[in-house]
C-alpha cells in the first residue's frame, strides 16, 4: 500500500517554531526540530515538506488561560496566510 504522505505540525513561536512529523497513518507525531523563527524559516520547512514527504500541515492555536484566543493568534494567523501563500 502507498502511503498517503505524513502532516507536520507545527507549534509557532516569535522566536522559535517546534515541529513534529506523524507516522505514516497520520495517527501519532514525533517531534522533528525546533526551528529558529527567522528569515530562514520557509525554506526549511519547504525542504522538510519535501524531504519528509509531508501532505498536510497542522498549526496549533495559542489560548490563554481561560481558552480564549490571546495576543499570538494574529500572529499565527498571518503566519499561516503565509504558509498557504508560499506551499
């Protein structure tokens, strides 16, 4: 059987950005790298995405305490435009 590609998900930060590759099945995720948040970063995701042989990308929320959304989410919400804008 073929597999169907592996999701990488990624935990944002402003200063560092974790990241972490599912089994084939996309059932469990291994940490990968912990990636500086610099110029730099798309294209180590681009060779990760293709090394890897990654189908899906998965971005984590930021809430605070009480659930709600806080301050990083704008951020991680440009981030991911970006994302779709480049991959």
């Amino acid at each position: 059987m073929m597999s169907k590609g592996r999701f990488l998900g990624i935990d944002y930060g402003t200063k560092r950005i974790g990241l972490a590759i599912s089994d084939e099945n996309g059932q469990l995720a291994f940490p990968k790298e912990i990636i500086l948040n610099d110029k730099d970063t798309f294209e180590t995701i681009g060779n990760i995405l293709k090394k890897e042989n990654i189908s899906e990308m998965v971005i984590g929320e930021s809430v605070d305490f009480s659930g709600a959304l806080n301050a990083l989410s704008a951020r991680i919400e440009v981030f991911i435009l970006e994302l779709k804008e480049k991959f």
